[in-house]
C-alpha cells in the first residue's frame, strides 16, 4: 500500500502541482485562462465577478 500511496502521490505532483515548462501555468490556471477567453474577457473588456469565472470553470470541467 505505501508503494501506490507513494506512486499515486508522484503522479499527482507531477501532472497537477507542478507548472508545466511550455507555458509555465499548472492545469487549474490553464483552464480558467481558457474560460475566460471563450466568455469574451480581456483587459479591455467591462468588469465581471470572479465567482462567475470560477463557476463557470467548476461547471465545464
């Protein structure tokens, strides 16, 4: 049981907590990036809550 606890552990560190060197964002930054670009948000656009990003984000993925 500790060898899988300890490769389940890797395995999580390495594909979630750790920034990916292509772009340097971990998956969660990634995907609220993402999000916000499909809702039309940029730093021109008019102001909108954070809580309607992040829900947006837990609702697709």
């Amino acid at each position: 049981m500790r060898v899988s606890y300890l490769d389940y552990a890797m395995s999580v560190i390495v594909s979630r907590a750790l920034p990916d060197v292509r772009d340097g964002l971990k998956p969660v930054h990634r995907r609220i990036l993402y999000t916000m670009g499909e809702m039309g948000l940029s730093s021109t656009s008019s102001y909108r809550k954070c809580a309607a990003i992040v829900g947006e984000v837990m609702g697709k993925y």
